[in-house]
C-alpha cells in the first residue's frame, strides 16, 4: 500500500462519527472563543410543551432528569436509557432545599448544572449570564438545557443507527 493510500485510509477512520462527538447538531458557527450560542432560544420551547410544563410545576424533577441525562451521556457516550432519572437523590435535594430554603439553593444548583451544560457544548455565557436567566425563568433555563441534551442524544442515536 502505498504511503498516499495510507494517509487517505487513516483520514478516513478519524472522519468516522463515534458516539457521543457531535455536540453542535446544529452546526452552528462558533466565535473566535471557540464557543457558540443555544441551539435554541430561551423562549423557543414549543416543541418541548411538556418539558417546560413539567419545569414549571415540578422543577425538581426536569433538574433531576437533565443532571442524569448529562452525567450519563459524559460517563458512557450515550443517552440514558431511561431518558433520564427523575426521582432520586438531586430531585429530592433540589426538592427540600427549595422548602426549607425559599428558593435560594436550588437556583444555586440549577445555575452550577446550567454552567456544566454551557461547558460541555461550548455554549457562550457566563456565571452572570447564567444567574440572570435562571432567576429570571428558571422552566425556560432547564427546557433550553433538556432541547441542549436531546439533540446530542438524537444525534449519537442517528449515528449508531447509521454502522
């Protein structure tokens, strides 16, 4: 083989999708910082009725679920099998912090989870970015970070369907 077909052998294997590398579904530009915007919008929840209904009335449970989702997809390049774990220990904390603290701690969570998610798809933002829509529509954080995990999870399923 010669050394021409090698290198083009070996181009080709890297081009290969693996599970879990396309973090920009969208393909959306990034700026100079290496960073992109949300793929969608803070107020662009329609196509996640439920989710933002479900952010409003139970936050507990979209944090849970988005925290699972993430932290199995960094730990095993897939998505959750369950579409994400909604009653265990984060949702109970993120729960009985908000009772007992009048919702100070568990915005204190969301932004750390919020900032988590901006880092692992190098979305723009930063802490004070982060704080502001967060207190300031904490359902619209959390349904814009599920969209965030679901097309991740969309493309590694699209991918693995594909070989």
């Amino acid at each position: 083989m010669s050394q021409h077909q090698m290198q083009m052998q070996h181009s080709q294997m890297q081009m290969q999708p693996t599970p879990g590398m396309n973090r920009n579904a969208k393909n959306l530009p990034y700026n100079s910082d290496g960073k992109r915007e949300w793929s969608e919008g803070i107020c662009d929840y329609c196509g996640s009725c439920g989710v933002c209904c479900v952010a409003t009335l139970f936050p507990c449970i979209t944090y849970a679920r988005n925290r699972s989702r993430r932290e199995y997809l960094s730990n095993h390049n897939r998505p959750h099998p369950s579409g994400g774990d909604w009653c265990d220990c984060n949702c109970m904390l993120f729960c009985c912090l908000g009772w007992f603290t009048n919702c100070c701690f568990p915005s204190c969570m969301a932004m750390s989870d919020r900032n988590s998610t901006r880092a692992r798809y190098s979305i723009k933002g930063n802490c004070c970015s982060t704080c502001l829509v967060v207190w300031c529509c904490l359902p619209c954080a959390m349904t814009q970070e599920s969209q965030e995990l679901e097309l991740e999870e969309r493309a590694i399923e699209n991918s693995t369907q594909k070989y």
